[in-house]
C-alpha cells in the first residue's frame, strides 16, 4: 500500500472523506469557490476544530508529519511594492523565510504576514489557511517535496474541515511554482 493510499484509507476510517464540490459548507467562501479552477481530485473531511492544529490532527490520525502540508503566508516589499506569497511545506519542514523565499520575492526583508492581514484578506481562519482561494496577486510557492508527494491534508479555509488531495494537484494549482529547496528540516 502507498503512503498515499495509507492516508486516505486511515482517514476515510475516521472521518467521512468526500469530494469537496459536494460540500462546501465545510470550506471557506473563498476555498469553495476556486474549487472550479483545481485540476485533480479534492476532498474534504469535517474535524473538531480542536484538532486543526497540524500536530494535534496528526497525533488524532496517527498519521505521519509528511501526509500534511503547511500554508504560511509571507510579505515583504521592494520600492515601496508589496509582494506576498503563500508557502507550502510539509509538516516536519519549515519555510526557509529569511533566505530561500527572501530571494523568490526579491525583498530585502521578509516576513510572516500579521495574523489579522492574513485573515482579513484570505477570507479564512487562522489555523486553516490553504492555498485554493487565496487573492489572485498572492504567489503560490510550493516545496518540491510537497508537490511529489501522495495524499496531502491542507486547510480548507476554516478549522472545522481539511481538504486531502495530492501533490501533483497542488502543483497544478494556478499560478503555483514548485521550488525545489523551498523548505528546510525541523531540528
């Protein structure tokens, strides 16, 4: 069995896995509206929004760090431009911000964007802020690793739900970029 097939079967025994056009109460306005423009299978599974959190969701699961990916959203500017970018990394990896995405935005300075920004203008909610919805200007900077990988849990936009799909559909997203050493190991 595939890490991928070992996901979706640990969490279909869990949760009630579907396909997300099916449900989109259970994701942001924002998530369910972009779901036309996502190239490959996407489901959906509700949570207690207790868990959303990535370590407390795969410690509920029993899952691994690498079946998850993390969305973090970065700002910085040049000559008074704005540029922000939302990274996907997997779980046991972090952003590589002050170096690797620094360059990719070509900002002398960057940063994680305030959490009310990120909010306000994503439509989500902290703790479930995923790549599908986000405002069109925001670069979507995939890791390598995350785009090679099977079965993948991201937000849906709110913390009552996740969405699994696979790293090659996240790679098709529009507009995404895969960067190879995107993101750098824990510890």
């Amino acid at each position: 069995m595939t890490t991928g097939s070992t996901t979706r079967a640990r969490l279909s025994a869990q949760f009630d896995v579907r396909p997300a056009a099916s449900a989109p109460e259970l994701m942001a306005a924002s998530t369910a509206a972009a779901l036309p423009t996502v190239t490959g299978e996407v489901e959906v599974f509700a949570i207690d929004p207790e868990i959303a959190d990535t370590a407390a969701l795969l410690e509920a699961t029993g899952l691994g760090p690498q079946t998850s990916a993390n969305c973090v959203l970065v700002a910085g500017a040049r000559s008074g431009e704005e540029r922000i970018a939302a990274c996907l990394v997997l779980a046991d990896t972090r952003a590589d911000v002050n170096k690797r995405v620094k360059k990719l935005l070509d900002v002398r300075k960057a940063s994680f964007l305030p959490m009310d920004r990120a909010v306000g203008e994503s439509g989500m909610e902290y703790g479930g802020i995923g790549p599908i919805g986000l405002p069109e200007d925001y670069r979507i900077l995939i890791d390598s690793r995350v785009a090679a990988a099977d079965d993948l849990i991201i937000g849906s936009g709110i913390r009552g739900s996740k969405l699994l799909l696979s790293g090659p559909t996240l790679a098709s997203l529009p507009g995404a970029e895969v960067i190879d050493g995107l993101a750098v190991e824990i510890g």
